[in-house]
C-alpha cells in the first residue's frame, strides 16, 4: 500500500503545481496538453480529485498512531 501512497502523493503534488500555475499566470497546464474538457483532461482532473482522497486516509492514518 505505501507505494500506491506515495504514487498519489506525486499526483496530488502535480495537481497542485497545476493549480499554481492556474493562479499565478492563467496557465491551465491540463486543459493546454490535453484540451478543454475533452474525456482525458477530465481522467487526469478525476485521477488528481481521487489521489487526494488516499492523501486525506494517509493523513487520518497517522493521527491514530
């Protein structure tokens, strides 16, 4: 489970970056490589959204112990 821990950490951290460069130059670096909305930009933005969930367990997991 730890390397599907750190692999969704690596992603969550790219959709991070992807959103600072959203705010800081209005570069959507997603919708620039695969398109406006088309079926793989929403994987990718669906891949992020459900990376940072395992993120949320992986921080409650170390509450606990």
């Amino acid at each position: 489970m730890e390397t599907i821990q750190k692999i969704a950490l690596v992603i969550t951290i790219i959709g991070a970056l992807n959103w600072g460069l959203i705010a800081l130059f209005d570069l959507d670096l997603v919708a620039t490589l695969f398109g406006e909305m088309t079926m793989l930009s929403r994987i990718v933005y669906g891949l992020v959204g459900i990376c940072g969930l395992v993120n949320i367990g992986i921080l409650f997991s170390h509450i606990d112990q």
